[in-house]
C-alpha cells in the first residue's frame, strides 16, 4: 500500500454519483463504518447501520435521485462521499481513513450543501451524527438540536441541525 506523507496535497476531483458507482460507495462506506463507528455502537445496531450500505440499497437511491457526492482521487478511486436525501438531510458522510484530516469532508459539505440550497432553497440542514464526527460538524456550524437518540436496534447517535440565515 502507497503511504502519502499528511503534508502532501492530494488531488481530489469532486463530482456527483451515478448508479454504476454504488458498488465502490457501498465499499467505503462499510470500511470507514466498521473503523469507526460500530467500535463505538452496540453489537445489535451494525445490522442496521451496514444495510443502508449495500450496493443494491444505494443504487435504488441515486436512482430515485438521492444526491450522493463523491471525492475521487486521481486513479479513480474513492476518497469520500456525501449523501443528502431531500436536500436537506445528511445521511452518509465518510471519508477513507488514511485521507483524513486533508479538507475532503469540508469540501463535500459544501458543494452538497450549494447544490442543494441551489436545488430547492434548502434554510435548515439535518443529520444524525457518530460520535466521532459531532465535533467535525461542529466546525460546519451545525448545533445539537436534541439530546442523544437510540434507535430500536441500539444505535445511538447525537441529531444536529444547522440553520442558513
Ligand atoms: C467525519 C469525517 C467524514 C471527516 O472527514 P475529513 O476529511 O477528515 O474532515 P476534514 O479534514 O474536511 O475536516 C473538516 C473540519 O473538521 C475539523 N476536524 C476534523 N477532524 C476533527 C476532529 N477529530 N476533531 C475536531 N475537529 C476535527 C477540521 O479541522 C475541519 O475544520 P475546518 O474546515 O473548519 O478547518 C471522517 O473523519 C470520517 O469519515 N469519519 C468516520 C465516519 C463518520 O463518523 N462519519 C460521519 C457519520 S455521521
């Protein structure tokens, strides 16, 4: 595996999702999910979590026009994604773990939240966060807008909203 030193910028092209990309979507997503947020979640709740990320439930997405963002790395391969669903909430965002910390994230949040406002005049933004990322959000501008949620399988996850004025 090639290492790239954390100082050395890595070129990213960003462009949206079409069906043919679910499998490589649905790959990282997995990756990035059991690195970092099924350690943190009950045994019960990664059923649930890992469902969404199957190739065939992402393609159904993007073909009923869920909006996922991708950042690409010269090569082709994945570096990141950013879902929205009705313009307006988040529900996946990961970036590959040894790309981390290089701006990729803030870099899809902010052209899935253009491309939505530009869609539909999006004024609130939603999202349920891991606990790893709350403090990522945080830099976004998005506050708690709730305390901590469990969902029926144990997942437990810190609703956030940010608010375009
Ligand atoms: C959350 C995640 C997508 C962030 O990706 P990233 O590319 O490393 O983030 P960036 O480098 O763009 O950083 C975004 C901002 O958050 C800040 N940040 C990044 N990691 C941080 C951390 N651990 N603590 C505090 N701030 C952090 C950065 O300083 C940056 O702020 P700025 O733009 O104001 O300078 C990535 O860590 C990830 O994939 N995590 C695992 C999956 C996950 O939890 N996803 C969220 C599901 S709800």
């Amino acid at each position: 595996m090639r290492v790239i030193p954390e100082h050395m910028p890595t070129a990213i092209r960003y462009r949206l999702a079409g069906p043919d990309d679910a499998l490589a979507i649905g790959r990282l997503a997995r990756r990035v999910t059991r690195r970092w947020i099924l350690p943190e979640q009950p045994a019960s709740a990664a059923a649930e979590l890992l469902h969404g990320m199957s190739a065939r439930v992402i393609r159904r997405k993007i073909l009923a026009g869920q909006r996922f963002h991708l950042a690409c790395q010269q090569d082709g391969r994945l570096a990141g994604v950013a879902a929205l669903r009705d313009d307006c909430h988040l529900f996946q965002f990961f970036v590959s773990t040894r790309l981390h910390g290089r701006g990729i994230a803030r870099q899809l949040w902010q052209r899935a939240m253009r491309d939505a406002v530009r869609r539909a005049g999006t004024r609130q933004f939603t999202l349920n966060a891991s606990a790893m990322a709350v403090p990522v959000y945080r830099h976004f501008g998005f506050v708690r807008s709730g305390p901590p949620t469990v969902s029926r399988s144990g997942l437990l996850t810190q609703p956030m909203r940010l608010d375009r004025h």
